[in-house]
C-alpha cells in the first residue's frame, strides 16, 4: 500500500435535497489493483466508490454526500493505491 494525492476537480451543491457531488481527479501509477480516496475532508456522510482493476493514467473518482460540502475546486484529497496481491483494509 502506498499513498496518492489527488484534486478536487468539481464541486455541486444541490440546496432544494441538501446533497452534494464531487469529482476527484487523480493519476494513477503502473500495477495497481485498489485505489481507495480517503474521504475526511468531505464529511462524515460521504462516499466514493473504490477502484478496482484501473488502467495506469488519469481517472475520476465520484463521491457523494449530503449536507453543504466542505471542499472546494483544488483541495487535495489522499488515497491509497494497492498493488497487485495486496488488499484493502
């Protein structure tokens, strides 16, 4: 397991159902199997989903939740990456 750093690339707040969405923007390197955001600086009540199996380059990864979000275009938000044979917590 090794750390990666992303950045908040879109930010919407939708007021009249009190939720939000994001889009983290992050490169991923060669020979990895999970990628998991780590999603404090968003909330307790948010979500991304993991990904499985990505292909080496740029990847968006969407996350949920609701309530006003906390982050803005540019934040930095930390990830771990595993590589093949390791598993996620």
């Amino acid at each position: 397991m090794f750390p990666i750093v992303g950045s908040v690339y879109l930010v919407s707040y939708y007021e009249d159902i009190d939720e939000f969405c994001a889009t983290v923007e992050i490169e991923v390197p060669q020979n990895v199997s999970h990628v998991q955001l780590q999603l404090e600086k968003f909330g307790p009540s948010a979500y991304a989903r993991n990904l499985i199996n990505p292909k080496p380059g740029p990847v968006s990864i969407g996350v949920l939740g609701r309530g006003k979000p906390s982050v803005k275009f540019g934040d930095q938000i930390e990830g771990r990456c595993f590589t093949r044979g390791e598993l996620p917590d």
